[in-house]
C-alpha cells in the first residue's frame, strides 16, 4: 500500500504520528538528562572517595606516632626500673652469701667434730673385732685341723682296708683269668694237634689212593674193564637198582 | 623185564632193536627229518636218502617198512612220525666209565641191558677216566656208584690204621 495515500486519506493520523514522534524526541532528551546527572553524580562520589583514602593515611601515621613515643616511654621506665631492682637484688644476693657462707663453714666444724668422734669410736670397735675374730679364728682353725686330722686317718684306714680287699680280689681274678687262659690254650693246642693229625692222615690217604690209583688204572685191560662194568651192573641189579618202578 | 617200559612203540620194534645209545638215536631222528622234508618232493630219492643218512644197522629194517609196495606217501609220513615218537620214549640208561668205548664195549653193554632191563632202553656212555674201572649208573631218577676208585678209597679209609703202623715201620 502507498504512505501517501493513507495520509492523504486521513489528517488525524498524520497528527498522531507527528505527535509520537514528539513523544519520542522527548523521551530520547530526558533519557540524555538522565544519564548526563547520573555521570555528575559518579564523578563527585568518586571525588569524595579519593579524599577520604587521603585521610584515612594521614590518621594512620598520625596514629603510628603516638603508638612509637608511648613505646619510647615505656621501655624507658621498665629499664629504670630493672636497674633498681638489679641494684636491690645485687644488695641481697651480698648479704646472702655472707650467710650461707657462714652457715657452711658452722655445719663443716659440727661435721668434722662429728666425723671425728665416730672415727675413734669405729677405731675402738675395730680392735675389739679384730681381737675376737682372731681368737674365734684360731679357735676353729684349731678345731678343724684337729677334725681333718682326725678324717684323714679315717679316710686312710678305710682306703688301706679297700686296697687290701682290691689286691686280694684282683689277685683271684688274675688267677682265675690266667688259668681261663691256660685252659683256652691248651684246648687250642689240642684242637691245633688234632686238625693238624687229620691233615696228615687225610694227606696219606689221598697219597696212598693216589698210589694206588696210578698203579692200578695202568694195569686193567678193555676186557678188565668190560668186565668190572658189568660186575658193578650186576650188581646194581642185585640191589634192585633197575626194579624200582616195577609194580 | 622192566614193567614200565612203554608198550605203544612196540610197532617199531625192529628199529629201535637196533638202537644201542642216544647217539646213534639221535643219527636216526636227524635223517627221519631230512627224509619227511623229501617224502613230497619228486626230485628226491628217499630210498638213497635213507641208506645215506641213517645208521646201518637201521637203513634194512626202515625200508622195509617205509616202501611197501601199497604205502601212501600220507601213511609213510604218519609212520615216520609215529618212529619220532616212539625213538623220543626210549629210556635211557646213563653209564661213566673210565674208558673210550669199543665196539665190543658198547655190544657187550647193550646185551646186557636188553638182557637183564628191557628192550627199550638205550645207554648215554660218557667218559670220566678218575673213576680208574667199573662205572658209575644213572636211570630213572635212581644213582649208584660202583667203581674201582670208589672201592680202593674205602679199603684205604678201613685199613687206614694198618697202613700207618705199615709205613711207621718202615720209616
């Protein structure tokens, strides 16, 4: 559709539209205002802020000051102060060990008094000890050796009298243990003769077998032996060798 | 005569007669295989094979038997087998004598063992010559020993004590 015509066609809406327009223009004007104030507005808070932080340090040192001159004052007062009482506890510490000195040296003499009477005290029972243990020394020094004395020929008599029933029974056992001896090599020469007897008997029979033997196996002739065979077969037979299984 | 002797080999009596020891016996199973390995074969002459292989003393005796005129080479074989047999049931006689057998030894021995034993049975001889005479004898399980050696230790064990006095005065 044509603008123009539609304006053309109706003079009220050209007034309203001329008049939002206005409106509008206006708006946009009082928004600048707005905002120009509100930039005035930050400035100066800014400006005030910067001026506050510069008082804010002055106060601090000025604080700092004071703070240092109490301190100066202080520490000034506390060393007098520690000097008095050093001079005070110098005064003392003087009078205390002129006491405590004097103190030691009564304590040491009541001490060496003391020591002195209980060294001849110990001295005196020492020599009364010493006086008795050696006469219960002696006394039973005398006593023992009496009784070792009196054991050893105990204990000798008692040893001669076990010597004596020693030798006698190693003197039997010696006898017995030779005779045993004596009788073990007779028997061994016995048996020693014997083997040696039956050696030399075996030993001429098998000579005279031998012998024999030679002699008479050169002397039989095939019809000797044919003859012998059948002797022994005879025999044989004769001893129902050849029967047995016979039922 | 020995009961016991087997009485189903008697069939082959006419060769085994002549069987005198295991030897000779063992000549003869040696050529009854060679002859069963040629009964079948044609290029074999078993006649020839027999009178070369066996021993004399069997070679008429197992002709006679082995070529009858009506034999089968089946009842030649059967027979030859059953000579096995009955050659493997001989008993034998074990004798050690003191000397290398002669023939005359040997005849002399055999009578008297189909004599006095049985017919059946045939010697193994063996030589041990310590025995000096007469023979040592094994059969069936039974031994005995009567020989010269045997006799001269035991007549020098009994007169031991004569022959000592003998020789101590001689000594």
């Amino acid at each position: 559709m044509d603008l123009s015509l539609f304006y053309q066609s109706s003079p009220f809406l050209l007034a309203l539209s001329i008049g939002i327009l206005v409106i509008n223009i206006a708006l946009a004007l009082v928004l600048v205002g707005i905002g120009w104030y509100a930039w005035r507005h930050l400035q100066k808070l800014e400006k005030h802020a910067h001026g506050e932080e510069a008082d804010a340090g002055l106060q601090a040192q000025r604080v700092l000051a004071d703070a240092q001159r109490q301190a100066t004052k202080t520490v000034r007062e506390a060393s007098l102060e520690a000097q008095e009482i050093l001079k005070s506890a110098a005064a003392v510490k003087g009078d205390t060990l002129r006491t405590l000195t004097q103190e030691i040296v009564a304590i040491s003499e009541q001490h060496q008094r003391y020591l002195k009477d209980a060294s001849l005290k110990y001295v005196e029972t020492y020599e009364h000890m010493a006086e008795s243990a050696q006469e219960e020394y002696l006394s039973t020094l005398h006593a023992a050796s009496q009784g070792m004395a009196q054991d050893a020929k105990q204990t000798l008599g008692m040893f001669e009298a076990y010597l004596k029933e020693q030798t006698v029974g190693y003197k039997q056992a010696m006898e017995k243990k030779i005779e045993e001896l004596r009788e073990e090599t007779n028997e061994y020469v016995n048996e020693y003769k014997k083997d040696k007897l039956k050696r030399v008997d075996k030993a001429i029979d098998e000579i005279i077998v031998s012998v024999a033997k030679h002699i008479i196996g050169h002397s039989i002739t095939v019809k000797e032996h044919n003859e012998l065979i059948l002797k022994a077969l005879d025999q044989a037979k004769k001893e129902s060798f050849f029967s047995h299984l016979d039922l | 005569m020995n009961k016991n002797q087997p009485s189903d080999i008697t069939e082959y009596e006419d060769i085994y007669a002549n069987i005198r020891t295991v030897e000779e016996r063992g000549a003869i199973l040696a050529g009854i295989e060679s002859i069963l390995d040629a009964l079948y074969r044609k290029d074999k002459d078993v006649p020839s094979l027999i009178e070369t292989n066996m021993p004399r003393a069997v070679v008429v005796p197992l002709k006679r038997n082995l070529l009858a005129n009506d034999a089968s080479l089946d009842v030649r074989k059967e027979y030859l087998e059953g000579l096995q047999n009955a050659l493997q049931k001989l008993q034998v006689l074990s004798l050690e004598i003191a000397f290398d057998p002669t023939e005359e030894t040997i005849t002399t021995l055999i009578n008297w063992v189909r004599k006095n034993i049985g017919s059946t049975v045939i010697m193994d001889i063996s030589l041990d010559r310590t025995l000096l005479a007469g023979g040592r004898i094994s059969y069936e399980g039974r031994y005995k020993e009567i020989n010269l050696a045997r006799l001269v230790e035991e007549v020098v064990r009994k007169q031991r004590n004569m022959i000592t006095q003998l020789l101590g005065n001689r000594n």
